[in-house]
C-alpha cells in the first residue's frame, strides 16, 4: 500500500515541481508534513529474505550481506493489528482520480496500471527473499483476508509447489506475479541462475490455472518480463504472451526501474520511477527482523527507523528517525544511500536548486 491521499493531494503541485515551477522549500516540506497520513501505511512486509536465485539484476547476489530470515509470526500479526485497508469510498476516489490524471483505465493491462491499480491496495509481502520459501506464507495470507486486507507478492516459478501454492490461492491471496526472463531454459539460467528454468515452470503455472478454474478462484496471476535491454528480449516476450493467450493471465514487460544503485537516469516508461521518490511520506517498509526502514530498496537494512517488534508503527512514523530522513531527502544530506547511491530522483533534487547558503534547512 501507499498513501494514496498524499499521492492525490499533491500530484498538482509534484508535476509543477517536476515541470520546472519554482516553490519555496519550507512552503513544500510543510505541505508534505500537513499532508501526509499521520497513520502509518505500510507498503510491503518483508517475511523471509531467503531466496536460492543468484539474479544478474539483483543486489542480493553481490552485496547483500544480512542475517538470513523468517519474520516470526506474532510480529507478523502484530503489524497487522495496526493497519486497516482502504474503505470504498476512498478507493474509489482513488480510481477516479487515476483515470483523470494518469489517462490509465481500470481495465488496462499494463505496468503502470500494476502500480496505479494493484500496488496501493494491496499489502506486498517480498522483498529481498522469495515468500514461496517461507513455510508460514498460507496462513499469513488467510490473516490478511480475515482483515479484508488486499495481498500480493513477486516469487520465481521455479520454487512453486503446487499443493502450498493451491492452499495459498484457497486462503485469498489476490495477487501473485511470477518473474519469467526467457521460454528458453539457459537463457533463463543465465538471467536467475541455474536454480530456474522454464520449462517445468510453465508447466507449473498452467497447472495452477487448470485448479484456479476448477475451484473458481479469484487469485489473479500475473506473468512480467524484467526488461534487462538484452538483444532477444523483444522476441522472447512476444513469445511468452503467445504462451499464456488461452489463459486468463495478466502479461506485462516490467521496466528495470531500479539500476541497483548504478545511476540516477534509468531507462524506464514506470511512473514510479519517472517520478521523484515519495516514499518518506507515503509508505514504510518491514523487514524479516522487524526492522522498521524507509523503502524495500534498502536491501542491508542501512536506515533502521524502528523496530516493529517493540515500537508501534505509528510512533516509529511519526517519530524523531523518520522526520529526520524527510529533512535529509529535502537537504540532499550526504553520507546516506538516498542521496548518495539510490537511482530514484529525490524532493530535494527539485527545490534545492540555490545551494547551500540559500537553504531554509542551514
């Protein structure tokens, strides 16, 4: 989830900023604060970081160096004490409000409808890990549901077992995306690492739409290509559309919106990622230990601003940790991933535009 009545109540004055208007710096920063949900949303649940992909793409393979974990189940259910879905009325604001400004349909299909869409709603419980490995990842789904709480997660087909992926889909899971990179197994091998494949995992898929039909079942399954720009890819994903045409899948080709730390200009059309970060504001992360920090990007847990096992996640958003990382992302204060190696656009990027010396924040 994000906060979507920050995304609303600031889209109008974001689009100036990002068209080049000019807006005083404390005018901005007081509106982020008054405007803001003083009620934590929270984006994603990280339940286990383990995974047994070695990813080309992925900063885990290389540098994450964490404690590999399960999230224990009573911090689990105690996150979910504290957050509530989006009633009707305001998602359905919400929808209108995307159809006005971002010209994207309900009915679309497509990365931007993904995040416009899906993402705000629902709950996403991966993060540097591969929730098909967490052995409690049914009955967290069935907790979800209980609370009319919307849930998701990205996995690799490769770890499906079909009975725990049926009992996670009976349970009310409403999102699953499995990450395919090629229908052909070494090209996937090459892109995931030699515990992937293909073949057997379209097997798999299919077989699961086979008993998503037989037990109707409103689990929807979405199949994305990561666009790594390799030469084959174009024709390889036109070909993994043909594949799935007979099914009800939802296909997309997925911008590589993050670099992992590489550069400040990705190529990409996602207008996440077009657009400047707004995470401080808009939503918090959990990691598998508790760890309370500002986006799912920060794979080593580098800017902790709580700990969920014994804070509540409404004093960790509203406390002294957080209000400092907004007034860094608007300072472009030095010596913090955001600033320094995130390939995300920051606030700070568009008001501080004077120096230093002119900075409300000195």
């Amino acid at each position: 989830m994000f906060d979507i009545k920050f995304y609303m109540k600031f889209h109008d004055t974001k689009y100036g900023l990002m068209n080049g208007e000019k807006f005083d710096e404390k005018y901005i920063f007081d509106m982020f604060e008054n405007i803001r949900s003083k009620a934590p949303v929270i984006y994603n649940i990280e339940t286990t970081n383990a995974c047994n992909m070695n990813c080309e793409m992925c900063p885990r393979t290389t540098m994450m160096s964490r404690k590999i974990e399960m999230m224990n189940c009573k911090i689990f259910d105690r996150i979910l004490d504290q957050i509530r879905p989006f009633p009707d009325q305001e998602w359905e604001e919400w929808e209108k409000f995307v159809e006005k400004n971002y010209h994207i349909s309900k009915k679309d299909i497509s990365e931007n409808h993904f995040f416009l869409y899906v993402i705000p709603k629902v709950i996403v419980l991966h993060g540097y890990g591969d929730p098909l490995l967490d052995k409690h990842l049914p009955q967290r789904i069935a907790k979800l549901t209980q609370r009319e709480i919307p849930s998701y997660f990205s996995c690799n087909p490769a770890n499906i077992d079909i009975e725990k992926n049926l009992e996670i889909f009976k349970n009310g899971l409403d999102y699953i995306k499995y990450s395919v990179e090629s229908v052909d197994d070494m090209r996937h091998k090459s892109v995931r690492g030699t515990a992937s494949n293909f073949t057997e995992s379209y097997r798999k898929i299919m077989k699961l739409f086979e008993l998503k039909e037989q037990y109707n079942l409103s689990t929807t399954i979405v199949i994305t290509m990561l666009n790594l720009k390799k030469q084959w890819q174009g024709e390889e994903f036109d070909r993994l559309k043909e594949l799935f045409k007979d099914v009800d899948a939802y296909v997309y080709l997925k911008s590589q919106d993050q670099h992992w730390y590489q550069d400040k200009i990705p190529e990409t059309k996602s207008i996440h990622w077009i657009e400047f970060c707004q995470f401080p504001w808009s939503s918090m992360t959990i990691k598998s230990n508790g760890a309370a920090v500002q986006c799912v990007e920060d794979f080593n847990n580098e800017i902790v601003l709580g700990d969920a096992k014994i804070e509540s996640l409404y004093d960790i958003w509203n406390g002294e940790k957080y209000q400092k990382l907004r007034l860094d992302h608007f300072k472009l204060s030095q010596g913090i991933k955001c600033t320094q190696q995130c390939d995300m656009e920051l606030i700070g990027d568009m008001t501080h535009t004077h120096g230093p010396k002119n900075c409300f924040f000195v």
